[in-house]
C-alpha cells in the first residue's frame, strides 16, 4: 500500500525484510537458523458458495509465506462481518473452508479475531519459519534469470463476471480450481532448486507485481505477452470490458511505467494488469536451473527473462 510507504520505517538488525521492498511479507530473525516469516490479509467475498469463498482467503493469506520460500506453521483468522443479517451457517462454512486448507498446508489455526463490519471480511495472519540466508525475496533478480509463472490469470475478469452474471459456470468453476490451489508446491521447489527471487501475482496483478520486483531488484522484466497463461474465455470477458475496478487502476498505474511493443492490444495490457486473488508465483530464476524447477513445480510457464536496466518492465 503506497501510504504505508511513507510512514517511517523500523530498522533493527535483525529485520531481514520490512516495509521498504514492496515485498510479500516481513521476514524477522530469531537465531543463525530460523527467521519468522509474517504475514496479514483479509478478502470480501469473491465466490458464489461461502466454502469455497474461505478455501480461497485462506490460500491467499498462505501465499505471502509461501511467495519468500516459507513454510506456516500457525494462523489466526481474522473475520469481519454484519452479525444480525448474516445467517450463521454461512459463516460456519466460510470458516470449513479455511481450516480445511490451513489442514492442507499443514498447519494450525491458533486462535483470531472476529468483528462486526458491513460485510463480510474474512482472511488469515500467518506466522511461517525460514531460514534466514535462504529466504526468497523480490528484491534479488539478476541480469539472465528466466521468469516463470506458476498460475494463469484472469481470475479479476472471470470473478467480476460472476457478479454480472456473465460467467459460464465451466470457467468459474476453473477460476476457483485455480484459486483455492496453494503455492505450497511451487515454494518448497523453489527453495530446493534455488531461485534468486520471488513473489506472489495478487491485486497488483502480474505488470504490477513485476514492476515491485524490477524496482526492489534495480533490474528490467521483459514479459513476452504471448506466453502468458490465461483462463479459458477471459479475453471474451475482457473484450465485454468486464474487469474489476483493481484491474483499471493498475492498468492505469502501469501506462507510465511498462513500455508495451506496438502490437500488444488493449484486451491483452487490460488481461496483464489484471487483479488476482490467490494467484501463482513469479520466479526469477538462474537459466540453468529453469528446466529442474519447471519439472519440480508441476505446473509453471516461462512468461520472460531479467535484464540488465533501471527498474522497468518491457512487454514484448
Ligand atoms: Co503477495
Ligand atoms: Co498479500
């Protein structure tokens, strides 16, 4: 968040990561071996069935530790919302969804913090370990690095057209696949193959998030468009001009700061920018380890490569 940018800023000797690098998460040493990896963040509701809708905050507040190379080890849940005009059972399911994934990432829910809000807010702070020379940052990709994305986008545009009854049920139903799905196995690869940096594409979508990276890494991203994953239909959503207010303000946001070649259309810098909720990992990696992380994380496509440069983002 850009006003948080200008508060002042901690400095202790042992916080390793703080609010200076736009990063994931803050990362604090407690001894030579283990460093805490902290994170916080909370969702309004983005799908149609309560269960899922918890799955997916949870899996989102899990990828800020899972996007520096961390494994959580315990959560709170931090929930929000209007008591006397929500049926409880909603809330109960909202709830199962999210200890089922905190289950499935191996890790506890310690307690947490329930409010009276509006409407309903709901997402995890999550305490991880590290080790503190072997945590991913965003701030340490290196001229050669290939860049590898573990998610498609184009969940922003298929979420905002559920809300406008606009979606097919196929690619909703592929959207929330892709969202409840945990970074768990992309990180654990990263940090055995050994990456140079790393972070997660959420509400900053991928322009955005890569641009935080080549700024905190003093580096230029060249993303090459047509290798990049997305959704099926999303560019007929797209072109119906269906995307999320986040997604217009990023596109915005990046207009003075990526440099687009001349053949890239509106739908596709629209589809770029695109606001993600519990998107995958962007990877900057040494070339050659790309081959042993792309076989060790399942799933991921090289969507471009680090240069040398003054903080820009090149789409090409
Ligand atoms: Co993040
Ligand atoms: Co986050």
């Amino acid at each position: 968040m850009q006003v948080l940018q200008q508060l002042p800023q901690f400095a202790h000797p042992d916080l390793l990561v703080g609010q200076g690098t736009m990063d994931d998460a803050g990362v604090f040493r407690i001894d030579a071996k283990q460093a805490l990896v902290l994170t916080v963040d909370v969702l309004t509701p983005i799908a149609d069935d309560p269960y899922v809708f918890g799955q997916i905050a949870a899996a989102n507040s899990l990828s800020d530790v899972y996007a520096m190379g961390g494994k959580p080890v315990a959560a709170l849940s931090v929930l929000g919302f209007p008591v006397d005009e929500i049926e409880h059972k909603t809330i109960r399911a909202i709830l199962a969804g999210a200890w089922d994934k905190v289950r499935e990432a191996d890790t506890v829910i310690a307690g947490g913090h329930t409010f009276k809000d509006f409407e309903v807010k709901f997402g995890l702070a999550v305490v991880g370990l590290v080790h503190p020379e072997k945590f991913v940052a965003n701030s340490r990709a290196k001229p050669g690095d290939v860049l590898v994305l573990t998610k498609p986008l184009g969940t922003g545009v298929v979420t905002t057209a559920l809300k406008a009854n606009r979606a097919e049920p196929a690619a909703v139903a592929e959207a929330n696949r892709v969202m409840v799905e945990l970074n768990r196995v992309a990180a654990a690869a990263m940090v055995r193959v050994g990456v140079d940096a790393a972070t997660d594409i959420t509400g900053f979508g991928l322009l955005g998030h890569a641009w935080e990276m080549a700024q905190a890494s003093g580096v230029e991203l060249v993303i090459e468009w047509g290798k990049v994953p997305f959704l099926t239909g999303v560019r007929e959503l797209a072109k119906a001009g269906l995307f999320p207010g986040g997604t217009v303000k990023n596109y915005e946001f990046v207009q003075s700061r990526v440099e687009f070649s001349a053949e890239v259309d509106k739908e596709t810098k629209f589809l770029l920018c695109d606001a993600q909720t519990s998107g995958g990992l962007l990877i900057a990696v040494p070339e050659g380890r790309v081959e042993e992380l792309l076989k060790q994380i399942e799933r991921g496509w090289v969507v471009g490569y680090v240069r040398e440069g003054l903080g820009r983002v090149v789409v090409i």
